[in-house]
C-alpha cells in the first residue's frame, strides 16, 4: 500500500464527509435548530478515523455489516458529543454516514495500490461533491422560495433562519399568503391575463410558422436561402433594442397596455425560433407521403392540414411548449408596454407588488411561487421532447 | 407544363411565407431601423404623443333664473414643443339658445356653434368665454350642457417625423456618460458571466455523463435555474442576499464565518487582502455574474451533455488500454471534442449576454456599480424620460454586435461549420 494514495484517500473522502454533514447541519439550522458551529476540524478528524477503520476492516466482515456498525458508532459518537440535536438530526448523520461508507466499497488496501489510484479518488470524490454541490445551489432557492411563501412577516424577522413550517397551524393560516395575493392583490385576474397572452401567442405562432416553416422546408422560390439564414441572425438580436421603437409607435396607436400588442410582439419575436425548429423537422418527413397527397388531388393547404401537421403532431407540441413557456416567464416587454395595473401580466405583477417596500416578502414569494409552478410542472412533465429542442437552440435568453 | 408548376409553387410559397415575414420585419427589423432614426432625434418621452388640441369645459350660472349661462373652455395645445395648425372647434346647444358674446372667429348655425382657431403655438393656452342665453327665458339644464363635449381637430405633425435631426445624442454618449466605465462593466458582465457559465457547463456535463444513479434527474434539475421565471429567481436571490434578513447572510453570520453582514448587492467594491496585497473587488458586479451563471450554466452544460455522449466509447477504451489517467483521458480526448460546441456557446451566450437587461434590472436596477449598455437604454429612455439618447445607446449596441459576429465569424467561424 503506497502511503502517498492512502493519504490522499482519508482527506479526500474526509472532506467530501466534511462538506455533506456541513449542508445537512446548515440545512437543520434553518429547520430551527440552533446550532452556532459547523465543528469543522473536528467532523473532518472523524471522517479520517472513519475511512481509516474502513480500510482497515477491508473484507474480513460483510459490506452491510460493516457499513450498519460503522454508521451506528460515529452517529451514537455525534450524539454523545452534541447532546441537544433532536433524534432526526441525528437519523439524518446516520444516512448520511451510511451513504458515504456505502461510496468507500470499492476501496480496500489491495485496490489503493492500483495505477493513477490517487487521480481515481480524487475524480470519484469530485464527481459525488459536485453532484451535492450542484443539487444544493440548485434546489436551494427553489426551497427558500417556498418555505418562505408559508411563514409570516413577524415570525422571519424574528429568527431569520427559521424555515420550519407549523403544522399545527390550520390551512388557511399556512396558505395565507396566497390568499391575501389572491384576494388583495388580485392575482387571479394576472394568471388569466397570462395565460391568455401565452397561449394566444402559442396558437398565432403556430399558425404563422406552420405554413412558412412547410415553405422553407419543402418549396423552390427566390429567396429561400436568404431567409433561412436570415431567420438565424434575427434570432440572436437582443429584444432591448428593440424596445425604444416599438414603445414609442406602440404609444401612438394605443397598444400599449392591450393584451394584443403583447401577443404580436411575443409572436413576432418566437416565430424564427418556431420557423426554425419546424423545418427541419418537416425535412425529415419522407416526401413521397406528399406526392400520394398530390396524387389524390389535394392542394397545398390540404397537404399542409391532412398530411403534414398529424405526421408532425410531436414537434409541433414541443415547439408550442417552447413559445408557452418563452411566453410565460417574459418580462422586458411587459416592463416596458404595461402602466395600468388592469393588463399586467404575472411576472409584471410580481415586479410591480416589490416595487412597495411595504410589501411583505413572503406575498412576493407566494406569486413567485405561482408563477414559477407552471412552468417547472411543464417542463419536468415533458422533459424528454423538451431537451431535445433545447440542444436545437430554441430558447433564448 | 414544369414551368406552370413551378410557377404556381412560387406563388404558393410566398403566400405561405409572407404573413410571417411581413410580421418579423414589422416588430424585429423595422424597430432596430427605427433606432437609427430616433437616435438622431432630440426628443423626450412626453413628446411622442401626437400633439392634440384639448378643452375642458366648465359651466357656471349667472343669472338667479338660470336662464343665463357661462361656458368656459380652457383650451391648450397638448404639446410643449409642437404647433396646431388649422384649429377646429364645434360644440352643440340645446334647443331656443341664443349666444351673447360671439367671438369674431366663430359661426353660430341651428344650435352648433363652430369656430376657427386658426394655428396654435406649443404651450397654446386660452379661456374661451361665452355667455348662453335661453329665449324662452326659462332655466337652463346645466347637466345637459355639461354633457355634451365639444369636438377638436387640427392638423400637427407627429414629431416623430419631423426632419429635424441632432448629433447631440452621440456627443452625450460618448462624452456625458462615463462611456468607458459603461462600456468595461459590460464587458466584465459578459465575458466572466460567459467563462463562467461555460466552465460550470463542462464541470455540469462531465459530472452527469458518468455512470451515476439518478441522472435523468439530475439532468432535470440542473436546468431548472434555466426554465424558471426570471422575476421569480431574482427576486428569490435577492431575498437570500439582502444584508438585513437574508438567509445567506444570516446562516454566515451565526456560523461566525463574516463578523458582520455584506450587502453583496448594493456595495461598489470589497477590498480583499491576499498575502498583503489588497485587491479591489468589484462586489454587486461580481454577485450580479455568479447569478448569471448560476441561471445561465444549464445551457452551456446541456449542449456539452449532448455532444459527450457523442463521443464514441473506444476512444476511451483504447486509452484505458493504453494506461491513460483520468486526467490525460480528459485533456487528449474529452478537450478536443468539445472545443467546436464551446467555441459555438461562447458566441452564443456573449452576444445574449451583452444584451442582458432583465437579469441586471431585478437584482441591483443598475446601481453599485452594475451598469451595463442594456441597462442604459433604459434608464436613459425611461428614467430620464430621453429617448432619443436610449435609441443612440441601441445603436451603440448594435454596432457592437455586428462587429463581434464579424470578429467571430472570421475566427472561428470556419471551425464552427466544420461539426
């Protein structure tokens, strides 16, 4: 056994310990706990003593076995020196410690003595910490988003740290903040303005882009080349330029604060990206299915309805969950065109609720909540053809 | 015969393609045209309106009867800065109602009474009086009178088009503007918010290529960041920086890692010593980068994703045949394959980053030092109310543009085509 990988070994897997039961300590402060000292020096000292006996013991117990004891004497040995935590703080170090022995299996003293062992350890460690890692920074405003949608004013200024939820507390008094957005502020009438302006922009997008994309893909005309590459360039321009122009005539024909002006300019502004992703799907339809479509005396727009919109039902989808979705979470042009609080949108709204210093956070949070749902429920439920078009450059942002 | 067909397939296609394009051009390229012509324009936001004459009108009684009344129209130019020709006015009257004082401009016909004001100056203001006396002696109904408007016209041009064209928006671009300091925070923004997204995308991509459990999930999750609202994440942000309550500073402080808490997002600058050096960080800037990457990663690591997977298995076989480490094997094989993609995202997300407006907007509006060139389009154009200097600050912008794809195109561009 070379000394040089063995202690690369204990630190290495004593950090990653280290740095697990550091989120897991801060994790439980902001359930209540009052802990003041994440004891670094020490959980670390402990990760070396734990790895050690790991290697030590090698195969002359059974892998469960091993890994049950080990994780029962380091909890109980927690437990004992930090007497105050709560028995699921404590059931937490125990997964936490069963995990982390269960990810040493492979090490023993034979397999450390292994080529570029040392390199192994430190890619194997780094791949489970950067999970950890990018799982926590993550999920972690997402939590705090939520949790905080449920406390009340008092309770955060109180303690800061203390996400806890009350169960004990009735419905109504947990969701509260939701009813108040709803009732007060008059959230419903922003989520129908919302949807109604994605999914409109959803079904005039689709309606533009179907016949343009079926053009670009399938028909010989002048020009062709140059507006498919056109449509790319046109992609990339950033909407802030845009913005002065379009508010000033926007103004003089009074689209400003109308839900119509919103759509033409969500439209106008998904409809590259919808020509786009379209043809090359259209591409890949077999063209012979067409000719039998000529054959049979259909004109263009019968072929366009009867043959190629069933045929390419999932890219249409995809690409009408895309413009919903770019839709949906837009906010510079409703920043720029809506005034009147009668046409806001949701992320107008939420914008607008926070510009009163008065307004209390978690109100704030609540309606970043509710519009935040929809579309990680979208996307989570429709992941598979969603990806897909991501890596096809779809949304921009 | 083949020439009628394909006749007909050109007239097909246009009629198919041209809603969509007449439509783009119209919100997309007309407005960055647009641009160029607001820039050299000296006007303000209250002036976009079309100037319109306007009157209020207010009536009073003056006789004990009230068979007597007194109308006065407050009349005005709605405009600061433009003239009305050729005004017109017609207001309508009850039945049995004759005028006292006819105003020599006006013409009082079966109960109309209409007048011509001739042109109006910018700021126009009078009070236009006139007396209504019933014939018949008998009351008249004020609510009547009161409800009926009178109606304006005249003819003014929309300033707009007007043909006066300044170059004073440029001179205050480059001259009024700390120019420089904008256009260094802009490049600070883009590049470390591009680098960085790109490396946490390899790190991202190379972690959930591996053999682990749950990657579907985890691929999920990583792009949550990049689905989500932007109001809703940045506001989240803010919320767990803020100084006062903020989770992050709280947790920071009771762990005694900072002694006091940092306003990560409204400080200019931090200094930090490092071995007796003091460095100077630029603090909002630098939190309002790590929120860009943090949002902006899941793209570059999903691109990545795809393209790793790509990478044929005995390339990595043969290395492992060949005693590589894992760190040879990353460099000679993994390296080479990303490049192009990088090289592609680099662009992509530096252009998008450039123009990133509602990022900045939500976590600092701008200030301690997070002033970018997006930024300033509309503070200049909406806080400063001076929209011919936003559209110049557009225009500053898509010149930059142009000249970076320009840039891109002959660097790499060739490279780019080849995958």
């Amino acid at each position: 056994m070379k000394f040089k990988s063995i202690t690369i070994f204990l630190v290495i897997s004593s950090f990653f310990l280290t740095c697990i039961l550091s989120i897991w300590k801060i994790m439980s402060t902001l359930q209540g706990l009052n802990f003041t000292n994440l004891n670094i020096t020490g959980v670390f000292f402990n990760g070396i003593i734990l790895s050690l006996l790991f290697v030590l013991i090698g195969d002359r117990i059974n892998h469960l076995m091993k890994i049950f004891s080990l994780s029962f004497l380091f909890s109980f040995l927690y437990f004992y020196f930090n007497e105050t935590s709560p028995y699921w703080y404590i059931f937490g170090v125990f997964l936490i410690i069963l995990f982390f022995t269960n990810k040493l299996k492979k090490y023993n003293t034979k397999s450390l003595t292994e080529d570029f062992i040392s390199e192994k350890i430190i890619f194997d460690f780094i791949t489970l910490f950067g999970i950890v890692f990018f799982a926590f920074v993550i999920l972690f405003p997402f939590y705090i988003m939520l949790v905080t949608s449920f406390k009340t004013q008092i309770a955060l200024l109180v303690n800061p740290l203390d996400f806890s939820l009350d169960f004990s507390k009735s419905l109504t008094e947990l969701f509260k903040s939701y009813f108040v957005i709803f009732e007060t502020y008059n959230f419903s009438r922003y989520i129908l303005i919302s949807s109604a302006v994605s999914i409109g922009t959803v079904i005039v997008t689709l309606l533009f882009a179907i016949p343009a994309a079926y053009a670009v893909a399938r028909l010989n005309f002048f020009g062709k080349n140059f507006l498919s590459t056109s449509i790319l360039i046109i992609y990339m321009f950033p909407a802030i330029v845009l913005v002065i122009p379009l508010y000033t005539v926007f103004s003089q024909l009074g689209l400003r604060n109308s839900i119509f002006g919103l759509l033409i300019v969500y439209t106008a502004t998904t409809l590259p990206v919808a020509i786009y992703m379209l043809q090359s799907y259209f591409k890949s339809i077999p063209k012979e299915i067409e000719d039998a479509g000529i054959m049979d005396g259909q004109n263009w727009f019968g072929i366009i309805l009867k043959i190629i919109i069933p045929l390419s039902l999932p890219a249409i989808s995809s690409v009408a969950l895309y413009v919903f979705m770019i839709a949906w979470n837009e906010f510079l042009f409703s920043l720029m065109f809506l005034d009147n609080p009668k046409s806001f949108t949701l992320s107008r709204a939420i914008q607008y609720l926070s510009g009163d210093a008065e307004t209390p956070r978690q109100y704030l949070m609540a309606g970043s909540v509710i519009v935040t749902l929809p579309v990680l429920f979208i996307f989570v439920y429709f992941e598979k053809y969603l990806v897909s078009g991501l890596t096809s450059g779809s949304v921009k942002g | 015969m083949s020439n009628i067909l394909s006749k007909l397939e050109k007239r097909t296609a246009y009629t198919l393609v041209l809603p969509a394009v007449l439509l783009v051009f119209a919100i997309v390229l007309f407005p960055v045209f647009a641009n160029i012509w607001i820039s050299f324009k000296d006007i303000e936001l209250k002036d976009i309106r079309i100037p319109e004459p306007r009157a209020k009108k207010i009536v009073k009684s003056i006789s004990d009867d009230g068979s007597e009344l007194k109308i006065v129209y407050k009349l005005r130019n709605s405009s600061l800065i433009q003239e009305i020709r050729n005004v017109k006015f017609q207001d309508k009257f009850p039945k049995n109602i004759s005028i006292l004082n006819l105003d020599s401009r006006c013409n009082f016909k079966s109960k109309k009474i209409i007048c011509d004001f001739g042109n109006w100056d910018a700021k126009y203001k009078e009070n236009f009086e006139i007396i209504l006396k019933n014939i018949d002696g008998e009351k008249i109904k004020k609510e009547i009178i009161k409800s009926q408007k009178p109606i304006l016209s005249g003819k003014s041009d929309n300033p707009l088009l007007t043909a006066n064209f300044t170059l004073k928006n440029f001179k205050k671009v480059f001259y009024e503007n700390n120019f420089i300091d904008l256009l260094l925070t802009t490049f600070y923004f883009t590049f470390f918010g591009t680098v960085g997204a790109i490396i946490f995308g390899i790190l991202a991509a190379q972690l959930v290529n591996q053999n682990i459990q749950g990657r579907s999930y985890m691929r999920g999750i990583l792009l949550f960041p990049y689905v989500g609202p932007v109001v809703a994440l940045a506001y989240t942000w803010t919320l767990l920086l803020d100084p006062n309550s903020g989770t992050l500073n709280a947790v920071l402080v009771n762990f005694n890692i900072i002694e006091s808490p940092i306003n990560l997002l409204g400080q200019k600058y931090i200094t930090i010593s490092v071995l007796g050096f003091d460095f100077k960080l630029r603090l909002a800037l630098t939190t309002v980068i790590f929120f860009e990457i943090w949002r902006y990663f899941p793209l570059a690591f999903l691109f990545i994703l795809a393209r790793l997977q790509a990478i044929p298995k005995s390339l990595y076989e043969a290395a492992e045949v060949d005693g590589a480490s894992p760190v040879q094997k990353f460099v000679h094989i993994t390296l080479p394959q990303i490049t192009a993609i990088i090289s592609i995202l680099f662009m992509i997300r530096f252009i998008w980053n450039f123009n990133k407006f509602e990022d900045i907007f939500l976590l600092t509006g701008g200030a301690s030092g997070t002033r970018t060139l997006p930024i300033n389009v509309y503070q200049q154009g909406f806080a400063v109310s001076d929209i011919g200097m936003g559209s110049a600050v557009s225009i500053v912008i898509v010149m930059l543009l142009l000249a970076f794809m320009i840039i891109y195109f002959k660097l790499i561009g060739k490279k780019a085509n080849e995958i």
